[in-house]
C-alpha cells in the first residue's frame, strides 16, 4: 500500500512545569508542520517554574526573542514586555494569547526601543544572528540595573565560545548547563556596560549605483550585496510604475535604485523586520531627495495593503524563519503581490534556482517568463 503524502501537522498542545497551552505559528497554516516551541523554550519553562518570584504577579519579566509567545504565555499574569524583531512573531504572540483566552499587560518592544527600567528578570531565546544577540545584550547592561538575573536558552551548537564570550563580557556570574535534549541554558546576572551605538551600525558604499547603505544589527547582507540582489539590480523592470513596492526589503537596496531610476513613482518599502525598516529609513534619508511618497513600513507581507492598488512589486524573498528553512513565507509573498497589483501589474523577483518556485508562479500569475538567470538564481517576471 502506499504511503501517504497527507501533511502532518505539528503538535500545538504545549504542556512543561509552567502550564499547560495551545501554541501555533503565525500565520496559521493548515497542516503546519513546524511546531511553535522547542526543547529550549521547554527548559527555560523549567527554570520558570523553579522560581517563586517569577510567578508573583508583581515580578516584571522582560523576554526577548520570544518567537510566538512560548516563554510569554507563562507570564501572562505579570506585567510584562517582550522585544521582538519580527512584527510576525509580535502578532503570534497576540494571537496565542487569544487562543488561549488570556489577557496580560503586554508591552511589545522593537529592539531599539528602550528597555524598561523596573526590569526584574531577563528570558531570552539566543538569536540566530550573533550581532543582534551582542546589541542586546549591550542593551540590557546599559539600561537594565547591575545584578539583573538573565536566563537565556539555544540549541547548544548556538553557544560557541564567540557567543560565551559575549556573555562574559556583559555579564557575571555565568553559568552555562549541561546539555539536556540537544539544548542548553545559560544563567548569569547583567553587569553594567556603557552602549557604543556606532560599534553596532554599519555602512558600505554600492559604488556603481552611488549608494551608501546602512545597516542595524541582524539585517540580511549586512556587510556586502548579495548576489542574488545584484543580478535583479541588473534586470530591473523599466522606470514609470506609478506605485512600486520593494517587497522584503531588507536594507532597501532594490525599491533605492528603482527610486534613482524613476524619481516619479511613489516608492513603499515594506518588511517584517523592525531592524530592517529603521536600516531602511536612514538609507532612504541619506540618499533619495525627500519625497512624501517614500514610506518604510513593518507587516505581514501585504496584509495592511489594499488590492488592486500597485503597479509593481520587487521581491528577493527569504526561504527561512529564523532556523527553519521554509517556501510558505515566499509563497505568502507571492500571493499577497497578486492580491494587490493592478491588471497589467508585474511582480519581479530573483530566487534560488533550487527553489520550486515556477509552478506556483504560473499557479497565480496570467505570464510567467525568465529574464534572467545564473549559476545560483532566476530573475522572473510574473504579469498579472
């Protein structure tokens, strides 16, 4: 007999020594097969539970990294904050407290923001990118009083010695677990250390389109331009699109030299990233004229943008999540651009050769035709 291809869904029942919740992804996906949580939000649960002051309703826990509400939802009775790159993973967090009928005094940080100063202990979820884990934690000794307990949780290949050394540079008194389930937790107390804000900012010129990019921590090609952004930069539709949107913007680097190219047309950059759309700002500011139709923005792909109302959409879209390596959020991409383009409107994006994007593509668009194309990636040009 044959197997079956069905989909399974991932658990979404969370149970650990805190409680007891339903957990899901955002957005909601039918049949997702990536679960909400993993074994390090697991053992911080433990740590939780170990701890009395954590369950006063008085105790102000600051979580940071929290992806869909795992290490929140513990929290729910305190006064809580969270900091969060991600506006997906912020609306995650809002939706599993809803799936959970729970309501908290939730304050959801960008992590630029300031942290609050009545901060009685720190959870954090160590990120994938080591500069944003070392501008938060730079963050919390500058802001955050000296003695602060920090419990923070990764898959244990995540703390290398680099990470460890970041630790030990802003905090005392770190200890880092045994390796339990592939994962482990590090404890410690935050030390106070003066912030460098220019020591977490970078820049680099794009000489053959006179740009000088900014870039905050944690903001994809930081340092240098990918290739695959080169290659659509070099394809570009022609300039005249009256509303343009660069879709998954990153730095901004595609909707800047359309801007360059076609000063008339009415440019959004639009991202998930908080950190990506302050990057974003600051590159529009230091190197477009100031037009009003210039706006930045932080969504869930399209989901803020009326339909049939832009005439072209640039895309470079991502293949993971934070560490999971995943299409639905290209694909989501895919379909909000058609939601929102006008009759004759084009999406250009660049991917992967690897990726199975083509089909899907035709699935949605009237034409579908390669532009371009090199070793590692595809240019396509998807008509509505």
């Amino acid at each position: 007999m044959a197997k079956s291809t069905t989909p399974t869904s991932a658990p979404s029942l969370l149970v650990s020594p805190a409680g007891r919740w339903q957990l899901k992804r955002y957005p909601l996906r039918t049949n997702d097969p990536l679960q909400a949580w993993d074994a390090a939000d697991e053992l911080l649960h433990q740590h939780i539970a170990a701890d009395v002051t954590a369950l006063d309703a008085t105790h102000r826990p600051l979580v940071l990294n929290d992806q869909w509400g795992a290490l929140l939802l513990p929290f729910a009775h305190c006064q809580v904050t969270t900091v969060n790159d991600s506006f997906v993973s912020q609306q995650g967090q809002l939706a599993n407290l809803t799936l959970n009928q729970l309501s908290t005094e939730l304050t959801q940080l960008d992590p630029l923001a300031t942290l609050p100063q009545a901060t009685a202990s720190v959870w954090l979820k160590i990120p994938k990118s080591q500069s944003l884990l070392e501008f938060q934690l730079a963050k919390l000794s500058s802001e955050l009083r000296p003695g602060t307990p920090l419990r923070a949780a990764a898959k244990s290949k995540l703390l290398t010695p680099a990470v460890r050394e970041l630790f030990a540079k802003y905090c005392d008194e770190v200890d880092i677990s045994l390796i339990q389930r592939k994962c482990r937790v590090l404890t410690a107390r935050v030390r106070s250390v003066p912030l460098n804000t220019e020591h977490f900012m970078s820049k680099w010129p794009l000489t053959e389109h006179n740009l000088t990019l900014h870039h905050h921590v944690g903001v994809f090609a930081r340092n240098q331009l990918d290739i695959g952004a080169r290659l659509l930069l070099d394809n570009l539709p022609e300039s005249g699109a009256s509303e343009v949107i660069d879709l998954g913007c990153g730095n901004g680097v595609l909707g800047l030299v359309y801007a360059q190219n076609s000063p008339s047309s009415a440019v959004t950059w639009v991202d998930e990233s908080h950190l990506a759309i302050a990057s974003c700002r600051l590159n529009i500011q230091q190197n477009l004229a100031t037009n009003p139709s210039y706006r930045a923005v932080t969504d869930d792909c399209l989901s803020q943008f009326a339909s049939h109302s832009v005439d072209l959409v640039l895309c470079n879209p991502p293949f993971h999540q934070e560490h999971a390596i995943t299409e639905h959020i290209a694909r989501q991409m895919f379909r909000d651009a058609k939601r929102v383009l006008r009759k004759g409107g084009e999406m250009r994006l660049v991917a992967n050769r690897h990726l199975p994007y083509y089909h899907p593509l035709k699935r949605l668009f009237k034409q579908v035709k390669q532009v371009a194309s090199n070793a590692k990636f595809v240019v396509y040009s998807c008509l509505t």
